[in-house]
C-alpha cells in the first residue's frame, strides 16, 4: 500500500499531473471518474495568492468528489510560498505540492519552478518554510536537474526527504530539454533504489499507454506513475492502464459514443464551475483532443469552438455521435 502521510493510495497509484489550463476541476472529474487515484490543481502562483488575484485565488476550488486532491503551489520568495502554503492549507485540500519542475520561461525565468534546481540551498530553505506552515503533508514534483550536466535531483531527493516531504515526483527531463526528447527514467529509479529514501517516488514523462506503464513500473520499480499530457483528451488512460496491469489485455477503446458521452461531462462541470459563458469558452480547447484522429472532423470542430449555449453544444455533440458511430469500431 503506497501512502502519502496517512493518505492511503493503493498499491500503485495512477496520478494526474499539475497541467496549467488543462487540470482545472472540470477536467479532473472526468479523470477522477475514469480511474485517476491522485490529482493536483492547476500550479497557483505564490505571488499571484498573496496579492488575493481572482485566478489564483479560483485555482484553490477543490471538491469532494475529487480527493484525495492536492494544491499544487509555485514561487521564487520563500516567506511568500510559506506565507500561501498556509493560505492553501485554509481550503482543506489532501496535501500541498511545491512545483519546482515548470519549464516555461515565464516561470524559470522568474526564479521559480525549474529554475530552483539550480539553487538546491534555497530550494530547501523554501521546502522547510512549506512543511512548517502547514499540517498537511508536502509532496514536491521536480525534474532531473537544469541540464546535462546539472542533473542534480538524487540529492535534491534526500535533502528534501530529510526535512519532511511525504513524497517526490521526478519528471525525466531537464529543464534546459523542456518536453523535448525521451524521457529519462534512470535517474528516478536510482533514487528508488537508495536506501536511504523510504519516501514515495513517482515517475513522470512519456507514459502514453498501458503497455508503456507496464513496461516502466517493471523496469524502474516506481512507486507509481504520474502522467500528464498523455491524459488530455484522453481521460479513460488511467482505467485502461489499471485493466492491463490487472489482466494482461487491452480495454477496447472507447466508442464514439462513450468519447461523447466524456466530453459532455467535461462540458457540464466546466459551465457548472466557470457558469454559461465561461464554461463554454474554457472548453473549446479541449474539442480536437477529444476527437483527434477523426477523418473531416474539422467542420464539426469550427461549429463546436463557434457554439455559444450548452444547447448548441450539445446538439451538435449527438451529430458528432451519429456521424462517426462506427469511426471507432
């Protein structure tokens, strides 16, 4: 049984990644009900929190049916990330995670996410500040190093586990490699294998298929899988994943009509949280993922990023349905 704190989370656990735009809680209850054992909020800025800006501040909706659940939170100052962790722990989540794997510049290059793999002494000033602001347990997500030649994450493994995180998630890239390339999961199975951590260590980076987390979980001897891109547009990934591991045999894909049917429920929880106008527009992104790979799909794309009413939506959702019905057989 793997556990975070008192956190039971099976024996292995299947995790949603932090993904910002994409992992807000429309899209995490239709991962949650199609297997995710773990999920995170889009990563809240620490300096966006403190200042109470309306986004970051709507990042903390959290919701029963989603736990266990995690706040994933990122910054560069480390009273401010203590000051937010506290701030985060208000809203009753399951744990609280400390990002210091986002690439993008925007964030590097502000001194936060990645870019603190190249300061290990702040990043353990600022992980300490964390765990003693909340009593929730602290989990962190990181990635190999900053580059080739930095790559650094063993150590951040242990010096993080020695001032109290429950758990670590190591991306295998660097930084400097953004998404670029394959993963590298050696690292994280040197990691599994020291002795002197007890925390655990979850993988992340590539795992787009049941037969590729099997292959993983056997190879490098995680404690689970944490899979991020692999699930947009693809929800069901955790339960075909969960069938091969149990049975050896591929789930057949979802129909036309089950893909809809997700797609619909995404849409509802997503005018439910954001309301009609919103809603609609936040999920206009998700419609070619929902249905790549559909020969002439895009006329019905244009109709759907175009439509205005869940009405609309979901009138043209049922000729989706009966167009392409036996697409998927």
């Amino acid at each position: 049984m793997v556990k975070i704190g008192n956190i039971a989370l099976g024996d292995f656990p299947l995790l949603l990644a932090p993904m910002e735009d994409v992992s807000d809680p429309p899209f995490r209850a239709v991962c949650k009900e199609n297997g995710a054992d773990l999920m995170y909020t889009e990563f809240v800025s620490s300096e966006g929190l403190i200042r109470d800006a309306a986004k970051s501040v709507q990042k903390l909706d959290i919701f029963e049916y989603e736990r266990p659940v995690g706040i994933q939170l990122f910054g560069s100052d480390i009273e401010t990330m203590g000051s937010c962790a506290e701030i985060a722990s208000r809203v009753n989540p399951d744990l609280i995670d400390i990002n210091y794997g986002c690439p993008v510049k925007n964030v590097a290059c502000r001194g936060a996410g990645a870019a603190l793999l190249q300061d290990i002494p702040k990043m353990v000033k600022m992980t300490d500040a964390v765990v003693k602001s909340t009593h929730l347990p602290v989990t962190v997500k990181t990635r190999l190093g900053w580059d080739e030649s930095t790559k650094n994450v063993q150590e951040v493994a242990e010096r993080l586990q020695d001032i109290g995180i429950k758990a670590l998630s190591v991306h295998g890239r660097t930084r400097v490699q953004m998404y670029k390339g394959s993963a590298d999961w050696t690292l994280i199975a040197m990691i599994k294998d020291n002795p002197r951590i007890n925390i655990p260590i979850f993988g992340n980076g590539d795992v787009d298929s049941p037969e590729k987390a099997l292959e993983y979980k056997n190879r490098f001897g995680v404690d689970g899988i944490m899979i991020g891109r692999a699930t947009i547009g693809n929800p069901w990934i955790f339960n075909e994943i969960k069938h091969y591991m149990k049975t050896g045999e591929k789930l057949a894909p979802p129909t036309m009509e089950q893909r809809v049917a997700v797609c619909r429920k995404h849409l509802e929880f997503s005018i439910r949280w954001k309301g009609p106008v919103a809603g609609v527009f936040e999920m206009r992104r998700h419609y070619t993922n929902y249905f790549k790979g559909l020969d002439h799909f895009k006329p019905f794309r244009m109709r759907l990023v175009e439509g205005m009413t869940y009405e609309e939506l979901d009138g043209i959702l049922q000729e989706v349905v009966h167009e392409y019905s036996e697409a998927l057989c």
